[in-house]
C-alpha cells in the first residue's frame, strides 16, 4: 500500500502538512493518486487546516494544477484553510503567470505557511 502514497502526512498540532514524494508530477496516474490523497484529506478525514510543502516539487503539469484547483474549492466548501509553502520559483512563476497566485495562499516556508492557521 505504502508504494502508492505520493504525499507525506504529518500533522503539527491542529494543521495537516503533506509534503508531495515526488520531484515530478506529471504522471496522470500519478497526478489521480496525488489528487485522491489531497481530496481524502478533506472530504475523509474531514481536516479544516492542511498545508501543502512543495519543496520536493521541481516540475509540475498543468494537470497537476487542476487538482490544486479542485482541492482548493474542496477547503473553501468545508470552510476550511488551505495554504500552499516552499514553491520553487520556476514552478511559482506558472502559478504567475496563471494567476493561480491570486487564488491560492503561497507562502515561502512551511514556517510561514503554519503561522496564524
């Protein structure tokens, strides 16, 4: 079971930090699986607070990035919080130029990202 876990659980104090295993996400099997684990997060396990750490991440598809959406809406109809840390500045610049930027709160570290949640 374990080979098919794409991200990294661990809660700190109320927050769930999942930080993404792999340094590529452009698999569409892959890209499922992330999606299924981001979504069980919220509509399973019903958590409110989840940060994202991308600090792995070195490429992501525009795929990839349709789940981030997805997951997004998901947080904000459980009224919960959803932010997103350690964003390669090649990868942030998608999220620019997208304006993915204006939708999602980015921050630069995990620090960060869990201060005031």
């Amino acid at each position: 079971m374990s080979s098919t876990r794409r991200l990294d659980i661990e809660e700190v104090g109320d927050v769930t930090v999942a930080k993404f295993v792999d340094k590529k996400i452009l698999d569409e099997t892959n890209i499922q699986l992330i999606g299924n684990q981001m979504f069980g997060l919220v509509d399973e396990d019903g958590r409110k607070k989840i940060v994202l750490d991308f600090s792995t991440v070195e490429y992501l598809s525009s795929a990839a990035l349709g789940k981030l959406i997805t997951m997004d809406k998901k947080v904000k109809a459980a009224r919960g919080k959803l932010r997103l840390c350690a964003i390669r500045p090649e990868i942030l610049e998608v999220f620019q130029i997208t304006r993915l930027d204006k939708i999602f709160d980015i921050k630069s570290t995990q620090e960060q990202a869990l201060d005031g949640m």
